[in-house]
C-alpha cells in the first residue's frame, strides 16, 4: 500500500510538472506583431480600442501597434508599401487602387464602422437646423476624394442643395480643419470626434447636425490589407478580425461609462464626461457594425456615394474588393 502510495505521488508530481511547464511555454510564447494604420484618432473607433485594451488581440497571438496615418491615402500608401500590414480607413481606397489597374491591390477584410462619423459643426447655435439653411454658407468639408466631404455632398443632393449653391471647401487638410474653423475661416466644418465636441465645449460652435444620419449604411470605416498578404496570412487575419469582433461584442453590450472606462487611456486630453458624451453621440446614431461582415449593398452604396462625387468612373467588384470569410 505504501508503495501504492509513492508511486501515485510520483506520478501526480510528473503531471503537475507537465502542466506548469505547458503553461509557462504558452506564457513565453512569442506573439506576432502587427502594424496597423488609422486613419485618424478618434472616439469613433472605439471597438477597436477596447480590442486592445482588453487584450482581445494577444488572446489571438497578435501584438498590435496601432500607428497614426492621417487621411485614408496615407494608410493606403503605407500597407501598399509594406510599412504596415493592415489600413484601417474608409473603403473607397481599396477602390480607387483597384480601377488604377494595380495587381496587388487592397482587399477589405474587416467592417468597424457602418456611417459617417463626422459630425456637422455650426458657428452659430442652430436648435432647428434644415440642411437646406447651409446655401449660400461656407463649409469646411474635407479632403477632396475623401468620405466625409463625398459623403455630405451626397446628402446635400439628396436634400436639392448643390455644391453651386454653396461654398465648399475642400482645401483645408484633415488635421488643420478643427484649427482651421476657430480661427474663423468658414460657417461650419464637419468634424469627427473628439474634436466636435471640444470646439462646442470651448464656445467655437454647436454640433447641428450627423453625417452618419444623412449619409445612411456603407462600410465607412474598414480594416484593409494587401491581396498577398491575405493569401499568405490566413490564420493572422482570422485571428486580428476575430479580436475585432469581440470589441463589436463589448460596445454593443456595455454602457457608454463602461467603455469609457476601458478606452480613456487611450484618449488622455478627453475628460471622462466629453468621453461618455462622445460615446453615446455614437451609440444613439448606430455607428458600428453588429459583426465585422461587409454587405454588397453597403459596399454598392460607398461606390453610389462616390459616383455622386464625380470621383468614380467605373464600379469595383464587390467579390474581388471584400472577404468576410476571416470573420468566420
């Protein structure tokens, strides 16, 4: 019976042994790092912060750099370059690069966003604003070719207001255009946050008006890489999009202070007040996407968006441009 005894124990010691050993090996297992590059810095992106705060992509084996390139072009640059491995900005690129004939173009793989997240600020306080009082006004809409002033000029037709009828401004670089504004160039801007909501709390203007409303359901903001890179690195892409799903999961199910809490690191000059109050702006206009899938009827409506802007001669297809199947 002692012998029984001690061998047990033996055996028991050599199975702990085991297990602490698998454990620590899968601790010091090294992650694979991945650059991405943002569009902008914004609330608006909230997902993807919680993705990473928690640590939904470590949970996936993927160390995530997320790195600032303002303006969709410039994300584009840097994934076609190799600089990053994966874009996150607005899908009308992908399209762009495709129509100019490149052969290793940017496949969309990922939907965050499902609107507009700008939003339109006034220099005047406007408690009944119509779309139809910015005729004759100056508005600072963006980069020429971009979504948010492709995405208002659609809804000011959609509405009888021409950009005739109209100063619109698209000379002012997406960085300068908040600065811009408060140094008095323009009646309205449109702005993603936080910094609409900071010109409103500094006396600069009021927010009047979502883009995100007017504008209606694309695949405004999505994550974007290199057709080679998503043949080559199926498990890498299944893995990133699958964190990115988890943070859709969260926003959808936490309130705005829970978010908040999770992502204020990752915006420290935006007091925890403005931050929920940002939250919920996006909350109560339906910002993000359920899951990271992208329809052909949202990805055909960016195109219609597009096409209105006289910044698309021929449509892109859908099933080359988008694969939902690393959401799966």
């Amino acid at each position: 019976m002692k012998k029984f005894i001690v061998i047990f124990s033996l055996f028991v010691i050599v199975v702990i042994g085991i297990v602490f050993a698998t454990i620590k090996h899968d601790e010091n297992k090294e992650l694979k790092k991945i650059k991405v590059a943002e569009v902008a810095h914004s609330i608006f992106y909230a997902p993807q912060y919680v993705a990473h705060s928690l640590g939904y992509f470590k949970d996936e084996g993927l160390d995530v750099d997320i790195i600032l390139a303002s303006g969709a072009d410039s994300v584009a640059a840097a994934v076609m370059s190799g600089d990053v491995q994966i874009g996150f900005c607005g899908s009308e690129q992908s399209i762009y690069i495709y129509n100019k004939g490149a052969d290793d173009y940017l496949v969309n793989f990922a939907g965050l966003t499902k609107k507009d997240g700008s939003f339109l600020v006034s220099r005047k306080e406007e408690k009944n604003f119509k779309i139809s009082d910015l005729k004759g006004k100056h508005i600072i809409a963006g980069r020429t070719a971009g979504m948010p002033a492709m995405t208002l000029e659609w809804s000011l037709k959609q509405n009888g207001v021409l950009k005739k009828d109209l100063n619109f401004d698209t000379s002012v670089a997406f960085a300068a255009m908040s600065g811009t504004f408060i140094g008095g160039t323009g009646d309205y801007v449109a702005l993603f946050e936080p910094q609409a909501t900071q010109i409103e709390e500094q006396g600069y203007g009021h927010i009047v008006a979502s883009l995100g409303e007017m504008g209606g359901i694309v695949p405004y903001t999505a994550y974007n890489t290199k057709k080679s890179y998503l043949e080559n690195n199926p498990e890498i892409l299944k893995g990133f999009t699958k964190a990115i799903n988890k943070g859709l999961d969260y926003v959808h199910s936490h309130s705005a202070t829970e978010i908040a809490s999770v992502i204020a690191d990752y915006f420290p000059d935006v007091s925890r007040n403005d931050l929920i109050k940002i939250i919920n702006r996006y909350i109560d206009i339906d910002a993000w996407f359920d899951t990271t899938t992208i329809n052909e009827k949202d990805f055909n409506h960016i195109q219609e968006i597009m096409k209105s802007a006289q910044e698309l001669d021929k449509l892109a297809p859908f099933d080359k441009l988008v694969d939902n199947s690393y959401g799966k």
